[in-house]
C-alpha cells in the first residue's frame, strides 16, 4: 500500500492579514483531522517565494477518498470553505495528488 498526499498551494493576496490567514488555516487543519489526514502547513522559501503549502498525508488512496467524502459531507467543512472564500485573504495557486511510488 502506498502512501498518498494531496497539496493545496497558495498565495496571500497582497495586504492581507497573516494571523487571519494562519487561523483560517488552523480551522481547515482541524477538519481534515477530524476526518482522518495527517496535516501540515508549509511556506516555499524557495522557488515561488511568498507561497504556502497545506499538505494532507493518508496511508493509501482509499482513506483519502474516505476522508475527501467525509469532509464534503461535513456542514461545518461547507461552511468553512464559504468563510474562506469570503475572506479574501488568498487565492489559489495549484492543487496536487501524489502517490509515494516505493523504490
């Protein structure tokens, strides 16, 4: 079984509030959690400067479709994703799916 991780890369919007951001962040690491991800939150400090990378890890493809179906199922994940957009705080960069190919 390999492991599977999904990436969610973005950018704060010019003047944006950072402890806001983190904190929106924070809610979002939560319900991923609740529902079953291994959670991290990353800043590119190289290559694209000033990106940052929410990194949710899952022992195989099928606990990420577990998870990704819990959460978009979730009043308060539905909620979270209005807040976030509402927000303006960042926009969206780039998503990615990998799977750990073992050598």
């Amino acid at each position: 079984m390999s492991s599977v991780v999904i990436e969610y890369v973005y950018q704060a919007n010019p003047g944006a509030d950072m402890a806001a951001l983190v904190a929106l962040t924070k809610e979002a690491t939560d319900l991923w959690k609740k529902h079953g991800a291994k959670v991290s939150l990353w800043a590119v400090q190289v290559g694209e400067i000033g990106n940052m990378t929410f990194r949710a890890q899952f022992d195989s493809s099928a606990k990420l479709g577990a998870t990704l179906d819990a959460l978009n199922s979730d009043a308060a994940f539905n909620a979270w994703r209005t807040k976030s957009t509402q927000s303006g705080l960042a926009r969206w960069v780039r998503s990615n799916q990998s799977y750990e190919i073992p050598i």
